[in-house]
C-alpha cells in the first residue's frame, strides 16, 4: 500500500522532484564556488519553468526566462575569471550599487505585480516582490559579490511559505534546504574573500 502511493507521488510530482535534485546540486556547487554549477543550475531553471507554470506562478515561471539569461551570464563571467585568474574570487559590492540594486527590486516588484495581477496570476505581487529580488541575487551571484547570499537566505525564507501555500511540497523542502545551503554559501564565500 504505501508503496503504491510513494510509486503515485512520484509519478505525479517526478518533474518537480527532479528539479529540486538538480537545482539543490547546483546551489552546493555554487557555494564551492565550482564552474559546473551553472550548466546543472541551468538545467532545473528549465525543468521548475515548467513546474511553476502548471501550479500558476507566472512570475516564477518567467523568472526561470530571466535566470537562463542571468546564468549564461553567470557561467561565462566566472569562466572568464577562471580563466584569467586561476579561480573563481569572490568580488566586494559597492554601497552605491547595493542601493541601487535593491531600489530596482523595489521598483520590479510593484511593475511585474502589476503585470502579474492583469494576468490572473496566483500571488501576484508575493511572487513579482520574490521574482524581482531573486534576479537581484542571481546578478550578484553572477558578479561573485557575497551579499547574494544574504539575499538567497530572505527570499528562500519567503519562498518556502509560498510554495507551501501552492501545496508544492518537494519544492517547499527544497527552498527549506536552500536557506542553509545559502548560509554554508556565504561562509565559505567569506573565508575566499579573506584569503584572496
């Protein structure tokens, strides 16, 4: 009997589960600070586009748009690093440009909120306020700052209450499991910016 539902949920939920493998092993890779985190981030960013468009979330399901751009981005910036500087260093965020990146995630928030709300989107302004913030934490991954990963911890926090709410549940544990992930990311992202 309980083998028959476990073979159901999996059955039913296998996309979603296997995007949280995936991405969860792309977050640890990242926090290694390894090059091969964004071709395996890349490929659950496709598979939860999918996911959060079925549950109705518009704004995570065009987020995973926005993340394709940002991790291509991102694996060819920390090549480039690689490449010229033997490793990926973790680089200082500016006060100027922390202020201005969070403003936009202000101003984000309320423009795809809108957005959103016109489309019938579950949650619409939770998911664009975590959409916007989310891209600002992803560009600053990109840029190698550490203050991604204070970031990841606020929206990963907010985001397991959301997916719970959807009732996505593998989900919901992954961005559970994300908040520590993104606390051992900025520890160890503190020990290379003191060592470099």
């Amino acid at each position: 009997m309980i083998f028959n539902a476990i073979a159901a949920y999996l059955t039913a939920h296998g996309l979603e589960l296997t995007g949280a493998v995936t991405a969860a092993l792309g977050i640890w890779l990242t926090t290694r600070r390894l090059l091969i985190c964004w071709p395996i981030t890349l490929v659950s960013i496709f598979i939860y586009m999918v996911v959060f468009y079925r549950a109705g979330l518009l704004s995570d399901a065009l987020l995973q748009v926005f993340f394709v751009v940002f991790t291509i981005y991102g694996w060819w910036h920390w090549w480039r690093g690689v490449r010229e500087e033997g490793e990926v260093r973790v680089v200082p965020l500016p006060l100027r440009d922390l202020a201005i990146a969070l403003a936009l995630g202000v101003v984000g928030s309320f423009a795809l909120g809108s957005l959103a709300r016109r489309l019938h989107a579950a949650l619409p302004y939770l998911d664009a306020m975590l959409m916007s913030y989310s891209l600002v934490a992803t560009w600053w991954q990109a840029r190698k700052h550490i203050a991604n990963w204070w970031l990841w911890i606020a929206v990963d926090a907010i985001y397991v209450g959301e997916y719970i709410y959807k009732e996505l549940w593998a989900t919901a544990l992954l961005y559970a499991a994300f908040v520590p992930l993104a606390v051992l990311g900025l520890r160890d992202w503190r020990r290379a910016a003191v060592n470099t």
